[in-house]
C-alpha cells in the first residue's frame, strides 16, 4: 500500500506543468457565451509589442472598480473566462490579457524551459497603464493572478501606488527558490531572467521594501503543492511593508490548477469575503 502511495505521488509530480506553455490560438472566446466584451490592443514601450486584450464592462454602468488578471503561462487568457465571470458578478469592470507570445498578442518566442520572462512584468506594467489612462473615472484597480501571474500581480501592486488589492493564487517567492524546488522535485533545470530589477519581479524582494499604500492581499496556495509551498510563503510575508494580508489554503489540493476548479463556490466566497473586508 505504501509503494501505491509513492507510485501515485510520482505520477501526480510528474504531470505538474510549471514551465511556460504558450497557446495561440482560443479554444473559446467571449463570444460563445454571449458576454459582453471589447477586444482591444494595448501597446507596450518594449520592442514595439502589442498586446491583446479583453475588456470587460461592469453591468453596473456607475462601477469604477477594474480588476485585472494575469494568466500562469500555460494556455491563454481565454482558460480564465469563468473566473472573469466571477468577477462581473461582483461589479468588477475586468480586463484580460496575454502576455508576448500568447494568444492574438505580437509574436515573441516563448522558450518552453523558462520559467517566466522579465519582459512579463513589463506587460502587465503596460496593461495597468492602459486601465488609468482610458478608464480614468476608476476609484480603484485590484490584480489578480494565477501563478506566475500571482507572483508579478503581488510585485506590480506594491510597486504601484494606483493599486490597492491583490488577489494571489500559488505566487512564486523568489526565482532561486522556485528553481531549486523544481530541481528536488523533477529533476530538471528552469531557465529564469537575468538582468532584472527584483523589487519589480520577486515578491521576496518587494515585499521587504514596498507596500505600505496596500489595503490588504489575499494569498491563495494548494495544501498539497511540493513547487508552492505554504512555508515559504509564510517566511516572505513575515515582516512585509504590507500590513494587512490574508491567506486562504486550499484543503487537499495538489497544485494551483485544483484550487479554482474542485471548489469553485468556496473558491469565489473567499475571495469575496477578503474584497468586503479590505
């Protein structure tokens, strides 16, 4: 019976996806369930890249909340529609996007052994921009992301005094850590940037130094992920400039891609809990 037990765990460590797996093309769009949406362009200052993106519009004509989501790099934006959904439902205007590479945006090689690409972070940076500048009667802007999408969500909020919220679900620390837990856990290598800033790209780094302006982060993390872990989650939230922060730990979940899927009322009833509160 323990031998299953190793035999399984392998399996289900085996089948994580981690590294950077680009779609280009959406399996579904808006347009099949009939949503009301805009699809627009955003360019970026950076190699003259364009982005795409989805914009939703809140039913409530006098909403000014805009919530912006960042995908984990696996697929496109078009896997998140339920959860863009969710967040209409509580009177978001929400924007969706994909980074370089992914989906309608420009063309960008997208090399599937790294992890995450610094010119991401310059993505949402862009995409934050757009918000203010064409939206500018919003009171508030919140991020939500999935993955490495969590972890650039939590750096671009402290980083950026016109974000209050942050909603992180499995957010790396740091690249070193995510890198050595990959090696222990599968036995391979993940390239990751160089020449970054790490204030703007590690959590480890801006959370030491920013975030004061923040009303409150919620972290989201599977019980049972070997890549996420709980811990060090913890010990990088220890001593934060942020001084209101809440976590919300997903029982029995194996990885992030189980944490929305297997309890997606609870899920969403966290999340609107944390928004009330903070």
């Amino acid at each position: 019976m323990q031998r299953f037990g190793l035999v399984l765990t392998f399996i289900m460590v085996s089948n994580i996806l981690i590294a950077l797996n680009p779609s280009k093309e959406y399996e579904i769009t808006p347009d099949d369930y009939g949503m009301n949406y805009k699809e627009v362009r955003i360019p970026t200052e950076d190699q003259f890249i364009t982005l795409n993106a989805w914009f939703f519009p809140s039913s409530n004509k006098a909403g000014k909340k805009m919530i912006i989501m960042s995908d984990d790099g696996n697929g496109n934006m078009a896997d998140n529609l339920e959860i863009a959904s969710n967040f209409l439902s509580l009177g978001y205007n929400v924007v969706m996007y994909d980074y370089r590479g992914y989906g309608k945006s420009d063309a960008f090689e997208v090399k599937t052994k790294f992890y995450i690409y610094s010119q991401f972070q310059k993505d949402l940076d862009h995409v934050i921009k757009w918000g203010k500048k064409y939206h500018a009667k919003l009171t508030m802007v919140d991020l939500y992301g999935i993955g490495i999408g969590a972890g650039l969500s939590i750096c671009a909020a402290v980083n950026n005094l016109h974000i209050r919220r942050a909603i992180a679900d499995a957010p790396y620390t740091s690249f070193e850590e995510m890198k050595k837990r990959y090696k222990s856990v599968k036995g391979e290598t993940l390239l990751m940037p160089l020449g970054y800033n790490k204030v703007e790209m590690e959590p480890k780094f801006a959370l030491a130094e920013k975030g004061m302006h923040i009303y409150g982060i919620l972290v989201i993390v599977a019980e049972n992920d070997p890549l996420i872990s709980f811990e060090d989650l913890k010990t990088t939230f220890k001593g934060t400039k942020v001084k209101k922060y809440g976590w919300y730990i997903r029982k029995g979940a194996d990885n992030n891609e189980e944490n929305f899927s297997s309890a997606t009322d609870e899920y969403f009833s966290r999340i609107k809990a944390f928004l009330e509160k903070h």
